[in-house]
C-alpha cells in the first residue's frame, strides 16, 4: 500500500501544472523529464 501510495504521489507531482523546469524554464515538468534536451 505504501508504494501504491508513492506511485500515485510520484504521478501527481509529474502532471502537476505548478512545477517549473528549471533548464527549459517551462511550466508543468521537472527537468529530469524535460524534452528539451539541447540544455
């Protein structure tokens, strides 16, 4: 149930449209999962 829990944390915070990235400067992704990858 903990990792459930977790999974479901992990995918809130993914789609999150308050989340700002800090190398493409986009709103809605984590750099981590930035699509702009020339940075």
């Amino acid at each position: 149930q903990q990792q459930q829990q977790q999974q479901q944390q992990h995918k809130w915070y993914r789609s999150s449209p308050n989340v700002r990235c800090y190398k493409c400067n986009r709103i809605g992704h984590f750099a981590q999962d930035c699509y702009s990858k020339n940075y």
